[in-house]
C-alpha cells in the first residue's frame, strides 16, 4: 500500500540520497506530496489535488480565502479533478447538443439576429425590466445538479479565487489545465481546460478554459453574464498567459466550478 506524508514548506527543498551515495535535490514548491511505495501497489493519485470533506456527496477543498469560501474539487458534471464535465448556459441547469441565442432557455429568437429576453432583462429595450442581476437557485446549475448547498460562485468570489492563489499550467495524461496554490494555507486546487461550447463545438479545449459566475453583467442590456478565462502559454493573444475576468454571451456553453460556504 503506498504510504505519504505532505511535503514541509519550512525549506526550500528537499534532498533525496540514494543507497550508491548519490543525491537528487527538488525544489519544495513543486512537490505535493511524498510517497514511499510499495511495488506490487503502487497507487497514482491525479493530479495534486486536496480535498478537505464533502457536501451531499461531492467534495471541496478549504484554500483559506477570507471569505470563507469553500471550492468543488472538480466540475459540475465531472467525477474527478482532470475530467471536463458539463458545459452549461448561463442560468441554465442542464447541458446540451447546441448552444446559440435559438436555443437559449431565456430568450426568444425572433428573425434578423433580434432577441426577446424572457428573464434576467435589465433593459426594456429588450424585454420586460425584473432587474435580477444573479442567478436564482432554480437557474443555478450547481445548486439543482448537486444540492441546495451548493452554488455558482459570484463574481466577487471568483476574483479572490482568481487572487488567492499562485497559478502554475500543467498537462498530465494528455489533460492540460491550470494547478492552483494557496497563498494563504498552501493546498492546491486543479482545473481542467476544458474549452466551451458554442454550437455544437468543443472551442479551445486544449489550451482555454471559462468559468461562470453567478452575476450578470449589466453595461451591455443584459446580453453577457461574467466569468474568469485562463489560457495556456501557446495561446500568445494574451501576453502573460494567466487567468482574468471576462464576459461572455449568456448562451455559451461554459465550466461551472461550484462553491459551499463554511
């Protein structure tokens, strides 16, 4: 059975001496976790992921945020840390085969590229005004998908999540994605680049990835909601290659990373 114990952050690295005399050292931030390992059962944990407890069955780590913010350990839809999961619409619950204003839950297409919207309307160029700027629990694809403790983080939330760690790209088994480190307890959280959907396309999945939250973005009438993109180094568009806040149209298809509080 393999056996570890959490690397210490106290040096700077750790030095491995082999039975011949020779030593290897490794740098302390790029270690997880160390195992002595038994060869007839040798256990690989993917990726370098913690997980603190659960909530209705799904799990969460505590990365120390001031808010007190819990964080999902994997996508809605997903059943690991590397898996995709679901894509979803804004205020949409379940995934599907197209995504475009025609099928969007909230609107109703009409010809010409015009759009009547049904729900969510801060303009009443574009239908009737109810002024919700965030997503009730019934159009929350976290809370209906894994249970009323869970939800979508808000905007806020997904800035200090953005803020809060030290992000590092890393690809393993062919999964590429963005490793994030607490800068306030040290335990990391992973999230795939899974891509989004429009039409029927996977877009980018080997190198974006975005996240929703649960705020509307009201300077555009309501069309966009906002979100948190990341991009790895071959994507050269965006010069530093890391996360930021975005807007994206509320009919794209993209991740939701849930959230518990304390």
């Amino acid at each position: 059975m393999a056996v570890f114990c959490e690397a210490s952050y106290s040096v700077s690295y750790i030095k491995i001496e082999r039975e011949k005399g020779e030593a290897v050292n490794y740098e302390v931030d790029d270690i997880s976790q160390i195992y002595f390992e038994d060869p007839d059962t040798v256990k690989v944990v993917w990726p370098k992921v913690a997980v603190d407890g659960e909530f209705d069955g799904y799990s969460f780590v505590d990365l120390g945020l001031p808010s007190g913010t819990l964080w999902a350990t994997y996508n809605v839809g997903a059943t690991e840390p590397k898996e995709f999961g679901n894509y979803y619409a804004w205020g949409e619950t379940e995934p599907k085969d197209f995504y475009w204003w025609e099928t969007y839950k909230w609107c109703d297409y009409e010809e010409e590229e015009r759009y009547t919207q049904l729900k969510y309307v801060i303009s009443d160029k574009n239908g009737v005004v109810d002024s919700l700027m965030t997503r009730l629990p019934e159009d929350d694809a976290a809370t209906v998908n894994w249970g009323d403790s869970w939800r979508m983080p808000t905007s806020e939330e997904l800035y200090e999540f953005q803020n809060s760690c030290v992000w590092k790209w890393e690809s393993r088994d062919g999964v590429g994605g963005k490793i994030g480190k607490s800068k306030y307890n040290g335990k990391r959280i992973f999230l795939p680049s899974a891509g989004y959907k429009e039409y029927s396309y996977i877009e980018r999945g080997d190198g974006e990835a975005r996240y929703w939250s649960s705020t509307r973005n009201d300077s555009d009438y309501g069309f966009t909601a906002k979100a948190f993109n990341f991009y790895d180094g071959r994507l050269v568009i965006y010069e530093d290659c890391c996360m930021h806040p975005s807007t994206h149209d509320v009919y794209i298809g993209n991740s939701v990373r849930a959230v518990v509080n304390k």
